[in-house]
C-alpha cells in the first residue's frame, strides 16, 4: 500500500487508541494523593470538623487487623464529615511506607515498634511501650509526618508452634528452640531481613538453627496445621490463636517490641484536614481499641468470615461513634 | 475524657457468627458464597471484565498500527517483534510491581503491563495473517483495478480475519488470566478474592473465586470462538 | 534504568540465593513436566492411534489454555492446600492439555500411507504404533511438550504465592530485596524460560528421525508463542 494510505491508517489507529485511553481512565478514579490546595471557604463546624475539607486517602497492610483498623477510622471520619478514599492491601510496611512517603497515600495506621524497627531502622530493642511511642515520634516528626495518640492495644509478632510440637520439644519461649538442631520458621516475606524477624531472633536469642521458609500471608496456620512447617511468625491478636491448637512462644527479650497502634499522616495533608480536630477524631476511636475488641473484630471478620466494613459499623455503633 | 472511656472499656457487641461450615473452614460453603456474592464476587466480576475489555481494545489499536507499518515496512517486523517478546517476557508478578513507582496503585499501572501483554500475540497474528493471503487473491483483485488501499481493506483484511480473530481470542484469554495477579497491586478484578483468601486460608473464597475465573475465560473463550467461526464462515478449521 | 544496573548488581551478589531458588523452581517444574507428560502423552497417543476421541483431545487444549493458572492454583489452595504439591498438581492441569492435544494430532495425522504400508510388511498394530507411528510423531509430540515445558516454567513464578517456593518467592518480596531484587528474579525466570526452550528445541532435534528433520509445521490458527514467561 502506499504511504498516504498507510499515514491515514496509523492516524486512525492512534485516534482509536487515545479514545479508548481516555474512556479506560474514567474508571481510574481513585482521588490520588495530592489534593487541590485547601479551599475552606467556611469555618467548619465544631460538630463536622471535616467539613470544608479536602478529601483523605488512608492506606492499609495486607492483613485483617489492618483492614479492620482502617474500616474503623474511615468510617469514624465519615460521620465527621470528611471525605476519605480507603485503599485497602497496599502491602507490607515497606511497600506502604514508600505510599506514604511519595504521597500516594496521605496516612496509615502503623504498629509504632515496627516504625522504629523497620521504618526507621534501629536496631535496637525499646525498654517500654513510652520509649517505642517518643522513638518513633521523633522520627517521623524529623521525615515530615506526625502520629496520633497510641491505641490500648498492641499486636506483636510472635512465634508460635502447634501444640503437640511445643510439648514434645518443651518450648515455652523463643530462647527454648536452641534447643532442637535445627528447625523451619515460616513466615511472610518480609520478615526474613527485618530485626524485628529472623535477624533479631538469630543475633538476640542465638538461633542460628533457624530455616527460613517463606510463606505469604495468612497461609501460616494452614502451614502449621499440615506440618510444612516446625513454627510460623504470626500476630498476637490473631483470631486463630483463640482455638487452643498452637502455643506461642514468649519474647523475653522484647525482640518483637511494643507494638501500639498510631495513625501515622503527612504534615501538610494533616494541616488541610483541620490539624488537631482531625486527630481528635482518630484518638476518640483509638482509645476504644483494648485488646479485647481488637480480637474479638478479628476473630468475627477471620473466623466468621463477616465483612470487615459490617463489623467496624457494628462497634461504632455499639460506642456511640455512629449513630444507629 | 478518653481516659474515663478506656477505664471503662468499649462496649464489644455481638457479632453475627459465622455458619458451622465457615467457622470449621470446610471444603465449600455454598450458603456463605450465596450470601456474599453480591458483595464479595460480582463487583470484582465487573471490574475483572473491564480489566481485559479496556487491555485488548488499546492492545488492539496499538498492534493493528504496528502491523500495518511493519507490513509496509518489512524491516520493522523485527524490531517490534523483538520488544513486543521482550515485554511478554516480564513475569507478570514483577511488571505490575513495577510500574507502581511509576503510575502509581492504580487501573493505569494495572493497564500498562496487561496492555503490553497482548501486543505480541496480536501483532504476530495480524501480519502472518495478512502475509498468508493468497497470492492469486491479490492478484485477482490488481486485475480488478483494486488501489493499494481498496486491496488492503476488501481483500486482504477479510482474509485474514480468522487469523486475527485467533489472535484476539487467544490474547483476550491470556489476559483474562494476567488480571487475577493484577490484584496484586490492589486494582481488583477476580484475583482480589484470591489474595484475600490467601490471606484468611478460607477455602470457599479460594474455590468460589477460581472457578469464577476459569468460568470468565472458557465462556468468553466460547464466545470468541463462536465470532471466529461467524465471521469466516468458508474457514471452518478443525483446529480452532 | 538505574533498578537494571541495580539488579545485574543483585544478580552478582546473592548468587546462592539465585541458585537455591532456581533449584527449587526447577524442581517443581520439572516435577510438574514429568507429571504431565505420564498422563498426557499415552493417553493422546492412544487416542491417536486409535483415531477415537477426536473431538475432546483436540478441544481440551483450548480449555487448558484458557484456564487462568492463578485461578487453578487457588482451587488448589482450597482442595490440597498450602505447598509443594498442591502447586505441582495446578500445574500439571495446566500443561497436560497441549501434550495431549499435540500427542493426539501427531499420532493421528501420521502419514496414513505410511502406516498402511506397514502394515502391508505384516506388522501388528503395537509394532506399527511404536516403529512407525511414534517415530513419526515426535516432533509435532515434543513440540507439544515443548510449548508446555516453557509454560510451566514460567507459571511456577506464581507458585511464591502458594508456598511452594521458587524464583517467584524474590519477585514477591520487594520488601526485603528492593525493586533491583525484582527485576533480578525476573531477569533470572526469563533466562530459565529461553533456557527451557532451549533445551527442549535440541532434545526435540535429537529425537527427531533423520528424514523428518527438514519439516516444520506452522500451525497459523493456534500459533506457540515463543518466549512465553507468562499464564
């Protein structure tokens, strides 16, 4: 064919392929992280303190307790008005951190031992949960960002085996798997290089005894249970745990750390959104969250399987955050 | 007045319980998948349709320009062919990854990499196709006083048609099958129930979302096949 | 641009890492392969030399391939749950289909002239099956194989996700190995695949009867795609 038709062709190709370019972007609506300058043009009312505001996108990990915890902030801030975008399963801390960071995402709930473990990355092992709370507000105060009160609850990593295999063995704490000669830890990913992980476990407690088996997330029970695996890491407020199958193995050292819950938010976005009066709305809910709670939402959403979004409506609505 | 709440505690209310089927974990829970399908899988359905009709349309576009420049211009042929390969070659897990710093935990990122994935298959398709007609077809309609554009689209297009049907349907279901990891990045589609499962170890929402997929690709593979065979009917292949 | 010189650097680096990974993922492909071709291969060559069955072993190559692997390997995870088998069987479902299929069709399509004659020499059916059909067929069979060797190899990445190990368990941690470790596991999957390809093209040669070496068959309607890291 000759080059007049071909011209004409490639022009209609590429007309065809902006035009579907464009109508696929209209469903890419996910109100990003930068939002459009601060336009208060009234002052907001004390009840609605985030009216007037620009919309917040919150971020999630990739686990119940974190869909759980982000259902309940962003429905809590709804009834105040504001305007959040919930993306849920951003990934593990690095990966949401990195959100963060770029802006992606304006704020998350983060476990305030691992801000100091992995975020900041120190090695080293706070004495209380105090210390956990200054380090990591330091830190992120210093990067831009600012925390919200801690919640009552904490959920720390932990080792834990089958029953069976612990009574076998005679494992109670961590320190007790020098013991065996050599042993399987399955876990997520992420935790093979973190401090807070494999590498604290090998420099602190000496196991150098310890395979790494990578598992993702979740499948750790289901590993344990078949027996791929001699101990798995999982969450202390793990629902699972509540069933008397498996015993989790103590931390003396503190390896794991204190593991509170802030909501960690940019600066500037925080400023937009009312400063204080924003964090006031966090902190009300925050406060709610005892251990209890936290397990027996996880335990409705894991064993029960209800939906997480049901079930922060529910507590809200038990605790006055929402009206019924 | 936060400190007076905590002494006292929350209030933690009942939560619905969950079936014996669910809370045991068993092999399927149809009463569960009934109930939640309207909420779990049907949304993620649509989105996963969307997902592949937005993938193979662009994907479409761009390699139908491809391969009529490289069918112009025969020394294109390679060099697009060679980075066509080389994107299909990216393992999916690590290209929708990539593309986050990039684009960003959106649709977009989630489209680059499932466009990219169609071009080879496509491209391939539509040359060959074009190649493979007849001679004694171009032939006849030159005599015809066909011009290049009129051969183009009368003659040799139709022809190879079933081939470029073959091609899309083969890419649409390779793409069917990429976007359940493009969930990886958070986009949706049917693999976000499956990464949730992996999460939760619930085996009816590994079950119900796979069979889900698996039914998407064989009826939409069907269909196409049904649109292959109709549109040339004097090609009844065996094969296809 | 800088994440590729990165990740050669990787690749320098934590060459254990690569290596034990690339075991266990070659391990459970070369499982799966070995899998498949036990089931696929007898059954299509059977069907085809019976000239019986036509219509399923053709068409279950197009339901295979059009089964989305992450799919299968979730229907896995429910039935067989976590590991190294239950990732095995998801891939042996996925790449028995086309051994069959091409299995099926290169012993039925043998050269019918051929085959009479053979039998015309007074062979009984088995001897023509194995001194003539099979020889014949290989290189259409082996392509077959071929195309699902490369498949399975590249499906297996997904296998990180299932605990079943392999290169892919790199591709999913970025938290721990950056986005260099990333595209150094991809760089390693592909180098696997082409090596694959590689491998099957030469055995495929190697098996193939001197007189047939010069025959390709180009099959316009289901073209192999070559390289194919991809489900």
């Amino acid at each position: 064919m000759n080059r007049a038709t071909l011209r004409l062709l490639l022009l209609l190709a590429l007309v065809a392929s902006l035009a579907l370019a464009a109508c696929g972007d209209d469903d890419d609506d996910d109100g990003g992280g930068g939002s459009s300058g601060g336009q208060e043009t009234e002052q907001a009312s004390s009840d609605m303190p985030g009216e007037g505001k620009p919309p917040v996108t919150l971020g999630t990990k990739d686990f119940t307790e974190e869909f759980v915890l982000g259902e309940l902030y962003k429905q809590a801030l709804e009834a105040k008005g504001y305007t959040v975008n919930l993306k849920k399963n951003i990934g593990a801390t690095e990966i949401i951190d990195k959100a963060l960071t770029s802006g992606e995402i304006d704020g998350y709930p983060e476990y305030l031992g691992v801000s100091v473990a992995v975020v900041a990355r120190k090695d080293i092992v706070p004495k209380s949960d105090e210390e956990t709370y200054e380090l990591a507000q330091t830190f992120y105060e210093d990067r831009g960002q600012m925390i919200s009160e801690q919640t009552p609850f904490f959920d720390v990593d932990a080792i834990a085996t089958t029953k069976e295999f612990a009574d076998q063995n005679g494992l109670e704490t961590v320190a007790d798997l020098k013991k065996l000669d050599s042993f399987t830890v399955g876990a997520r990913p992420e935790f093979r290089n973190r401090f807070q992980g494999l590498k604290g476990m090998r420099s602190e407690y000496g196991l150098t005894n310890a395979q790494f088996k990578q598992l993702a997330l979740g499948i750790q029970y289901q590993a344990l249970d078949n027996g791929d695996v001699d101990s798995a890491n999982v969450f202390s407020t793990d629902a699972q745990l509540a069933s008397g199958k498996y015993t989790v193995l103590e931390d003396p050292k503190g390896v794991f750390g204190y593991q509170h819950v802030a909501m960690v938010m940019n600066d500037d976005k925080l400023k937009e959104l009312g400063g204080q009066d924003y964090f006031d709305v966090i902190d009300e809910v925050s406060a709610l969250l005892t251990n209890d709670a936290m397990i027996s939402m996880n335990k409705a959403v894991a064993i029960d399987k209800q939906d997480e979004a049901e079930v922060a409506k529910s507590f809200l609505e038990a605790n006055g955050i929402l009206q019924q | 007045m936060t400190a007076l709440l905590a002494q006292q505690g929350p209030v933690i209310p009942e939560f619905e319980r969950g079936s014996d089927c669910v809370r045991e974990n068993g092999q399927f829970c149809f009463d569960w998948f009934v109930d939640n399908f309207g909420d779990v899988f049907a949304p993620r359905l649509v989105e996963h349709i969307e997902l592949t009709a937005i993938a193979v349309a662009i994907g479409f576009a761009i390699s139908f320009a491809a391969a009529l420049t490289a069918y112009a211009y025969g020394k294109l042929e390679t060099p697009f062919a060679i980075f066509m390969a080389f994107l299909y070659t990216i393992p999916s897990l690590a290209f929708f990854q990539l593309m986050v710093p990039i684009t960003g935990l959106t649709v977009t990122s989630a489209e680059i990499a499932l466009v990219s994935y169609t071009l080879l298959i496509l491209f391939r398709n539509i040359i060959t196709g074009l190649r493979e007609v007849p001679e004694d077809a171009r032939e006849a309609a030159r005599a015809m006083g066909l011009t290049q554009w009129q051969l183009l689209w009368r003659v040799e297009l139709p022809l190879a048609l079933p081939a470029i049907m073959a091609g899309i349907r083969i890419a649409t279901v390779t793409i069917i099958s990429l976007a359940t990891v493009a969930a990886y990045i958070g986009v949706g589609g049917l693999g976000q129930p499956i990464f949730n499962a992996i999460q939760s170890g619930f085996k009816t929402q590994f079950v119900a979302a796979g069979l889900l997929a698996v039914l998407l690709a064989l009826v939409v593979d069907g269909l196409l096949v049904l649109v292959q065979r109709g549109l040339a009917p004097w090609m009844r292949a065996t094969r296809a | 641009m800088q994440t590729f010189t990165d990740a050669i650097q990787f690749l320098g680096d934590n060459l254990q890492l690569i290596w034990d990974k690339t075991v266990e993922h070659l391990l459970l492909s070369g499982a799966a392969i070995g899998v498949a071709i036990l089931i696929a291969i007898p059954v299509g060559v059977w069907l085809g030399h019976l000239h019986r069955g036509s219509f399923l072993a053709i068409n279950v190559s197009n339901v295979g391939r059009a089964l989305p692997s992450l799919a299968v390997i979730s229907i896995g995870l429910g039935v067989l749950g976590v590991g190294f088998l239950n990732v095995m069987v998801a891939l042996v479902i996925l790449a028995a289909p086309v051994m069959l299929t091409n299995a099926y069709v290169a012993v039925e399509q043998v050269d019918k002239d051929a085959v009479q004659a053979a039998r015309a020499m007074g062979m009984q059916p088995r001897q023509v099956l194995l001194n003539v059909e099979l020889p014949l067929a290989l290189p259409l069979m082996f392509a077959g194989i071929r195309t699902a060797a490369v498949y399975v190899v590249a499906t297996a990445t997904l296998a990180a996700l299932a605990g079943g190990g392999g290169l892919g368990d790199i591709i999913v941690n970025q938290p721990t190995y950056g986005p260099e470790g990333v595209v150094a596991g991809s760089i390693a999957i592909a180098v696997l695949a082409f090596a694959t390809e590689g491998a099957f093209a030469l055995l495929q040669r190697a098996v193939t009867p001197r007189g047939l070496r010069k025959r390709g068959e180009q099959v316009l309607l289901e073209p192999t795609i070559t390289p194919v890291t991809n489900p």
